[in-house]
C-alpha cells in the first residue's frame, strides 16, 4: 500500500521543487523545478488512487496533458526572452520594472 | 521486498532532485530531472498504475525533457555562469521550506479510514470500502487490464474534459508557434 511514505516522498520532492524556485537565476532550471512540482504532486495523486478509485489515475493524465502545453509554451516565452535580452539570468530581465 | 524497491527509488529520486536543483550545468541537470522521474515512474508501477508509469517514461524523461535539452542546445547554455543565489537568498529560502516541509508532512498521516470516519460522521460506516464503494472494483480492472482500467473511465466519466484537454493542446501549439517565430 505504501501510502503514508508516498505522501511523504511527494512533500518532500515538492519542497525541493520549491527550493529550486527559490535559489536559482537561470530561467531554464526554474522551469525544471516547476517540472518537479508537478510531479510531486502526480505521486500523491497515484498514491491516493490506491485508496479512492482509479479516478486520480486518469487525472494525472490530465495534469501531464498541461504540463506539457505549459513546457511548450514556456520554452516559447524563453526563446522570446533571450532572443530579446540576450540572456537567460532573472537578474537582467527586468523589463516589467518601472 | 516491495517496501525495499520502493525505498531504493525513493532515495533516488530525492537524491536526483537535489543534484537537479545544485547542478550549474542546465545540461547536466535535466539529465538529473529525467533520473528523478525515472524513479518517479518505478514508484508508479509499484503503486499499481502500470499505464501511468509507462506514460510517464514516455512523455515525461522522452519529450517534455527532449524539448528542455532541444531549447539548452538552441540558446547555447552548456557553460553557464553560476547562478545560486546569494546567502540571505539561502537563509529566507531554508525558514520557507522548513514550514512547508512541516506543513506538507502531515499528510503522511492521512487514513482512509480516518477521512471515511470523517465523511460519514457515524461509527458504523467506518469501512472506506462502503463510503468509497467505487474504488476497488474499479482499481482491479486496472490492474489486470492494464490500458482498459484508466481508459474507460476516461472516456466515459470524463469525456468532456478529455474534449476540453484537446482545445487547450490546440491553443498550446498555436500559441507556442506565434511566441517562438521571429516574424508571422
């Protein structure tokens, strides 16, 4: 059954994701981070489908669905960026600052 | 034994994820990421959602990642400067996590039972299998026929965001062709 450790391998990998929010510059890598996200959250999913139906299953399709619309479309807005600033760094891409 | 599996990809994963996130080469740090789901993908399979796990390898660790490496190669970023923040950046970042690892961690200590008790709001009813009548038939169809258990439901209980999942993948692709292309 493994529920409680899934849980916990979800929260944890998560809080990790967050971390790379967090600590790093580079766009591309805050990006793999929210990659990592919403994996974490996928585990939980699987791990509770064990318990309330095969439901949770066939959402994680759904969120895989998204979140490789949102991989495509956010590389898009990168190449946008860098083709614009020269730079991948959040430190230099400040055009929304007054 | 399956306990033992699953610990095994659970080290990897979290170790995967942290040399992820650490890594200043891009490169090598989606190559990380795929390890990470990698592991992901075996725990989904222990799990018992064999199609899910597969799905994962594939569409996950072979696309999603293919393209991250594809945009790596097109902005040219093997050799990136170091980008981790500074130390307050470290100090704010470890307070946070430390809250939401707490807050996060509680739900290890969710029971069926307990959200069943809770549910019913009665003693009796205790059982999920009676407050949750529809798990379990439906969870050994998917075991034993592996493609048919999550594709019924889909296409039958959620038919329409299935449809609906279609017109946002249409509007992902127009929108990242007018994004990525210099002149329309």
């Amino acid at each position: 059954m493994l529920l409680g450790p899934s849980l916990a391998l979800s929260a944890i990998l998560f809080s990790l994701g967050v971390a790379g929010v967090l600590l790093r510059r580079n766009v591309i890598v805050l990006f793999m981070c929210i990659e990592l996200m919403l994996n974490a959250v996928n585990l939980s999913f699987i791990a509770l489908a064990q318990v309330h139906g095969v439901g949770g299953q066939v959402f994680v399709f759904f969120v895989m669905t998204v979140a490789a619309a949102e991989a495509a479309v956010g590389l898009a807005i990168i190449l946008a960026i860098f083709r614009h600033a020269e730079t991948v760094d959040l430190q230099n891409i400040n055009l929304l600052r007054g | 034994m399956t306990e033992t599996v699953f610990y095994v990809f659970a080290g990897m994963a979290v170790l995967s994820a942290v040399l992820c996130i650490l890594q200043r080469n891009p490169v090598a740090a989606v190559l990380w990421l795929v390890s990470t789901m990698l592991a992901l993908a075996g725990i989904y399979v222990l799990l018992g959602a064999r199609f899910i796990g597969a799905i994962q390898v594939l569409v996950y660790a072979g696309a999603v990642m293919v393209l991250f490496l594809f945009v790596i190669m097109l902005l040219n970023l093997g050799h990136a400067r170091p980008d981790i923040r500074g130390w307050p950046t470290w100090v704010v970042g470890a307070a946070l996590l430390a809250v939401l690892v707490a807050n996060l961690l509680v739900l290890r200590r969710y029971s069926p039972e307990r959200v069943a008790l809770e549910y019913s709001r009665s003693v009796e009813f205790a059982d999920p299998r009676l407050v949750f009548p529809e798990a379990r038939p439906s969870l050994a169809a998917a075991d034993t026929n592996v493609v048919h258990g999550v594709a019924a439901p889909m296409f039958q209980t959620w038919l329409v965001p299935f449809e609906i999942t279609s017109v946002l993948l249409l509007a992902a692709i127009v929108g990242a062709v007018v994004l990525a292309k210099r002149r329309i």
